[in-house]
C-alpha cells in the first residue's frame, strides 16, 4: 500500500501569533527576535518583512539595516506554546501517528485515516481549515508518499499552500527537482554536486552508484534514493533525544581564550541543570560549539569523557586554535547514548 504522509507546516508561526491578536501588524514589517544590544537574531518575520531580504537567523542588526521600519517583538514563548498545543491537538484527532518537529511542523501519517474516503487531499484540507478556524492561523500543507516529498511539498506554495505529489507523479517531480532541495544537500555537498554537473535528481539519477560511494560515502546511497524519490523513514511518535546543549550569545565579542574560559563555568553549571531535569541519561560524548564574530561557527566532539569544566577547557582550547578570532556565542553540551544501546546494556545475561 502506497503511504499517505502529510507534513503541515505554520506559515511564520510566532509571527502568525502576534499578528493574529494584533491584526495592526498583518500589513507592516514585522519580526521576533532579540534586540541589537543583546545581539540577538530574528527567531521568524512575517512576510511583508521578508520582502526586504530579512530571514530566520539574521542578525538584529542587519535586519533593522535592511529595514529601518521594521516593528521588532522580543516574543511571548508561553502564547506560543499554547497555539501549538491546540494545533497539535487538531493534528492528533485527525490520527495518532504524529511526529512533531518543532512547535510549529509535524509529519502525520494518514495511510490507515478512513475519514474524508480516504482522500489525504480532504484531510490536509481540513487541517487546514480548522487550525485557521479554532487558532487562527494559517497552515501549509504538503501530501505525498514519503516524508521528504511531503515536506518539499509543503513548502512548494507558501504561505497559505496545499501541494499533493500522488504516486503516479512522483518520477516526473522528482527528476526535475533541484538537488539542493535534498535533505542533507548543504552549500558544500551542493557545490561538490554542481562540480559534477549535477543540478537536477534527472541528473543525478544518471550517476552509479559505486560513483556516489566514492565520492560521498555513505551519504552517497542516501542521494541514489532520494534522486528517485524512496524514502522509507516512518513517522515515529516519539522521537529520540540525541542531545543535550546550553549556549549563550554574548552583548560584547569575547576577545581571547582566556575569556573563553572564564565564562565555561556558568555554561556547565546550566548544562549540568539540564541534564538533572532530563533525567540525568548516559552520555556518550561531550562537545563545544563557537561562533565567531565573522559568524564562522566550528563544533568540537570528544567521545566518551565527563561532562565538567576541564573537559570542555580542553575542548575549548582546540576549538578556539581554529580561528582564534573574537568570540559572539559559546555553547556546550553533550551526545546521548542511543535508546538501542541502552536497551541492549540493560538485557539480562543468558545463563550458562
């Protein structure tokens, strides 16, 4: 049977929000992020915003440079929250295999759903219509047979879009779709991919195999499947916490090391807050991550090891020796154990 996979997708979510209980900011440019002298950066913009060239993890700075007028909300997280609770609530009586990926955007499966006849064209309109009639706000919708095209159609015909790749069109969407639109195709994968003459998966469906492996490794495999449209990741209910991680972006560049040092202390004694309310669960490895002040960003890991301030002093030190340039955020966390690893401690011995 040929799944029904729906990604729906909230149209400049908390932007969305403010705009609804405040139908004065609809029509003017309008952003949440953090302020200048904080050095925040814009969480979301509204449309009318990003006409200007503003986008999500765009300085403050440069966003009110692009666009002087621009209205600049610090955001109201617990309302955000809340709009979220009631879209999942929505997504959850249309059926239980909802995987949320943030507070806004979520994969349903509908394959199994009898309502509508059937029709994952009905039911994406539903939601739809019922996150705009009960939350007031605009959802996008994308249908198709796997969750990578069900994403890529949701964001086809924003805001406000319902896109549906039915099997039979899969092959002809799929060849023309650009490869950067591949999940996992960043600027450097796509710029080794353009130096292949490789633009469109109709092209990258003509590359072996063997090719791929050779030049991606296991990435490789996962491009000769995507180029054809197989995805066959299911939608989990829950999902896996593969990390834990504090960081903070400070109001004035960190000059050197040593200051980098200094502020480890107060980044562990969250980190270590953190990890308690999660349960305190095993760790596999540690790591650090710094931005510099040309936004430069280098992530540092070490397997195994204790999650304290000595190891990420060390940790530091190799991170900041690739730049040593001043320093805007500094983060440290940790990689979880597995749940299959940790399944696989906790079984009993066979007896002898």
């Amino acid at each position: 049977m040929n799944r029904k996979i729906l990604h729906a997708d909230c149209d400049c979510f908390y932007a969305a929000v403010e705009m609804r209980d405040n139908p004065a900011l609809r029509e003017v440019p309008l952003a949440i992020g953090g302020s200048v002298e904080g050095r925040g950066v814009i969480a979301t913009c509204n449309y009318p915003a990003r006409a200007f060239g503003i986008h999500s993890a765009m300085p403050t700075a440069r966003a009110l440079r692009l666009c002087p007028q621009l209205t600049l909300l610090r955001g109201d997280f617990e309302r955000y929250r809340e709009a979220s609770r009631q879209i999942q609530a929505i997504f959850h009586e249309l059926t239980p295999w909802v995987e949320p990926l943030s507070l806004d955007e979520a994969f349903l499966d509908v394959t199994e759903v009898a309502r509508f006849s059937g029709s994952a064209t009905w039911m994406a309109r539903w939601l739809k219509e019922e996150c705009l009639r009960r939350v007031g706000i605009t959802v996008s919708v994308g249908a198709a047979p796997s969750k990578f095209l069900a994403k890529i159609a949701s964001d086809w015909e924003k805001p406000d879009g319902l896109t549906v790749i039915a099997p039979s069109q899969v092959d002809e969407f799929v060849q023309a779709l650009p490869v950067t639109k591949l999940p996992g195709v960043g600027p450097a994968t796509a710029k080794r991919l353009q130096a292949m003459a490789i633009a469109t998966c109709d092209e990258l469906q003509r590359v072996p195999l063997e090719h791929l492996l050779q030049e991606f490794g296991k990435y490789g495999k996962r491009l000769y499947e995507l180029a054809r449209g197989i995805d066959d990741r299911p939608v989990c209910i829950e999902r896996e916490r593969k990390s834990v991680s504090v960081e903070t972006t400070f109001a004035t560049d960190l000059p050197d090391l040593d200051h980098c040092h200094r502020e480890l202390a107060p980044l562990c004694e969250r980190l270590e807050a953190r990890l308690a309310r999660h349960g305190n669960p095993p760790i596999a490895g540690t790591f650090v991550k710094v931005r510099f002040d040309d936004f430069s960003l280098t992530t540092l890991d070490a397997r195994g090891g204790w999650p304290c301030l000595a190891t990420y002093a060390a940790l530091m030190a190799q991170a900041w020796a690739r730049r040593e340039r001043p320093v805007r955020l500094l983060g440290v966390g940790v990689r979880l154990v597995p749940d299959d690893a940790r399944r696989q401690l906790t079984l009993p011995l066979a007896e002898a």
